[in-house]
C-alpha cells in the first residue's frame, strides 16, 4: 500500500523511529527500508520510501511479511500489499506523521 509521509516537519528517520519502525540498509534502488516487528523477526511490517526532498515528503510502500523466503538465497517472499491489517497501520503511521 502506497502513501505520502510529510517531511516538513522532521526527517525520515525521526518520523519512522517515533512510529516504532528501526532503519534497514537502504535497497539497491537507493530507498530508504524500515520495519516494525509484531513479535519475533516475523511478522513484520516494512516500509520502502522513495524521497522527494523537493516537495519535502516521501512515498512510503508497506506491507506486510508473514514469513521469511522459502528458498534459500532468494529475496521474494510472501509480501501482503493490501488488506485490513495493512489498511490498519498505514492509518497509524499517517496519523503520527501529522
């Protein structure tokens, strides 16, 4: 699931620290990576953000990992885009982010 994250305020790392997600190396396409464990090392949300510096914002894709990959070496896994309870925490990020 796709949203903008203000950053008129604060930065990115300040804003997903505050909303209980921990910073991940960035992808190889230069997005920033956080996550927010539910319990364990999965389930776990995780949030790939493209910035935009000059509209002072960010576009945040979340979902939701179930499990680690199957195979390994692989990085595919069963990612949900979509769904309440990805419905859910978009709303509470979007929330604390004013």
């Amino acid at each position: 699931m796709k949203f903008e994250i203000s950053l008129k305020k604060e930065n990115l790392l300040n804003i997903m620290r505050r909303t209980g997600y921990a910073p991940e190396p960035p992808a190889p396409s230069g997005e920033e990576v956080y996550y927010r464990s539910l319990g364990g090392r999965y389930p776990r949300f995780h949030i790939y953000a493209r910035m935009l510096p000059e509209e002072k914002m960010a576009i945040a894709n979340l979902h939701l990992d179930q499990k680690q990959p199957s195979y390994q070496g692989m990085a595919s896994h069963g990612g949900e885009y979509d769904g309440q309870a990805v419905e859910l925490e978009a709303a509470r990020v979007k929330s604390m982010t004013g």
